[in-house]
C-alpha cells in the first residue's frame, strides 16, 4: 500500500460527520459541531502521525540502501586485497622464499574446535 493510497483512505475516513444538507447527520449518536470538530482534530493527528511514519520509513529505507551499498564497496575492495595478498605470495615463491607465509602474518589463522562458552559448566 503506498503512500497516496494511506492518504486517501485517511482523507476518506475523516470526512463521514460532515453536515449534509444541513439536515441531521447519517451517522447515529452525532452531537453536532462539537464532535465534528473532534473527528476534524483526530484527523489531523491521524494524518500527522501518517507522514511522520512515511518520513521515518523513508529514512530507514534509504539508510539500509547505504550501508547495503557500503558493504558491497568493502566486499569488492576485500577481493582487490585478497588478489594483491595473493600476487605477493606468488612473487615471492618465485623469488625463492620458502618459508611459512601465514606465519608471517600479524595475526595467525586459527582452527576452532569449540564455541564460545562451550567448555563451561553451570552446575543447577
């Protein structure tokens, strides 16, 4: 449901306990001008708290679009440093290194055999 189809449905809503003909009014328990302004006020609020909402999903909408397209940048530019890690390797065996590459890293690959708290016991 879009936005001009809320909009309407409220604009239609809101327009029931308008004065027809200047005759009694076709909705039963209608207490004259003191409940059309009421309804009128309500109304307002309603369409208010409508485009608020729509404002507010919009925003949402248009951040999750960012950050979609922020982590496609840093999912391509992972792959530029895997390809250039990669180069590197190969350069160097052909220079002769025959040592452990991954070794050399600041922070080594490690294998997991547990979970986080796996090992932990709660006795009850």
């Amino acid at each position: 449901m879009g936005h001009d189809d809320i909009t309407n449905k409220l604009v239609l809503s809101c327009q029931g306990p308008c004065r027809t003909r200047g005759t009694q009014s076709p909705l039963p328990g209608h207490f004259g001008a003191r409940r059309g302004w009421l309804l009128f006020w309500i109304c307002g609020i309603l369409a208010l708290l409508h485009q608020f909402l729509f404002i507010t999903i919009s925003g949402l909408l248009k951040k999750r679009a960012d950050l979609f397209n922020e982590a496609e940048r840093i999912r391509d530019r992972l792959a530029e440093i895997k390809n250039d890690i990669g180069a590197l390797d190969r350069v160097l065996g052909t220079l002769g290194y025959t040592g452990d590459l991954d070794a050399q890293m600041p922070r080594q690959k490690r294998e997991v055999i547990f979970g986080r708290g796996e090992l932990t016991s709660n006795p009850q």
